[in-house]
C-alpha cells in the first residue's frame, strides 16, 4: 500500500522577475509552509521520504517540510514532479525506491492532476491545490486503476488550524 502526500509549494515569488525555475519561496510563503508542515505533523504525516520538483520554491517547501517531520530516508529531487513532467515516470520512480510512505512536492495544475490519476483513474477533472496546500491519497499499487482513496484535501487554513496556531 502507498500512502501518498502531496503537497503544493507556497507562496514564490511573482512570475517575470527571472526564469521560472529560480523563483523562490517569499518570506510569508517560507512562515506558512512552515506552520502547515506543523499541521501535517499534529496530523501524524511521516513520511519515509520527500520527493520534490527541481524547482527552487518546490526545493525550499520540501526542505522546511523535512525539517519538521524528519523523513528517515531524507529528501530527493524528482525531475518528474517538475511542470510537465509524466505520470508514467513518476511512478516509476516511487516504485524503484521501496518505499511506501512518501510525500511529493511540486506544482499546480501537475499535483492537481496526479491526484485525479491516483484517484479517478484519470487527470480529468483533478483537484485544485492552493499553495501550501496538501492531500493524503493511499493506493494499494501503481499506477493506479482509479482504485487509489483520497483520505483528506487540506487548504493551508486548515493546517495552520489544525497546527494549533491563529491563521
């Protein structure tokens, strides 16, 4: 069984102000993510290991993330949760690995449709990520034929909440 979280990178930097690839996380975007990866910690998110996008702000969210919750087999670049990149290749990578419990890190509208393909069978209709946000999906294989569950969608207001901290 896979126990999946994704999350969504927060808030960058505005779009135009150097190449997309170096936009960085902003101070505010660094605090929230930082108070939400304390909600996924009250929460019991414990991941194995955190995959992220090559991307700078998708980087600095996993490593704040990994600060946090201490992922045993520690944080990884994944070219594949970069934008564009393929599903196929994404689960082909997590399924080298061995490891059930991960958390992915990277982008929108990509995150939104993974989620639709772990869980639909399809990135139609995905689901939307808010920066800073995070769902938990568990499979009990990959790729998935629409038999993953989605077992919470969070936007970070919940987080923070749930973190115990005035949003």
């Amino acid at each position: 069984m896979y126990d999946l979280i994704i999350f969504r990178h927060g808030e960058a930097q505005e779009r135009g102000r150097g190449a997309d690839e170096t936009r960085a996380l902003t101070g505010p975007g660094k605090a929230e993510v930082r108070r939400v990866a304390r909600g996924l910690r009250r929460l019991g998110v414990n991941p194995e290991m955190i995959l992220t996008s090559p991307l700078v702000r998708a980087e600095e969210t996993a490593k704040i993330a990994a600060d946090l919750l201490k992922p045993e087999a520690g944080l990884r670049i994944c070219d594949a949760l970069a934008p564009g990149g393929t599903h196929a290749a994404l689960f082909k990578e997590i399924s080298s690995l061995g490891r059930s419990s991960l958390m992915l890190v990277g982008h929108q509208p990509d995150l939104g449709e993974l989620a639709g393909v772990l869980v639909w069978g399809s990135p139609y209709g995905g689901i939307s990520f808010k920066k800073a946000g995070a769902a938990r999906i568990t499979t009990p294989h990959l790729p998935p034929a629409a038999t993953g569950e989605l077992r919470w969608l969070l936007t970070p207001k919940q987080l923070v909440l749930i973190a115990g901290e005035d949003v």
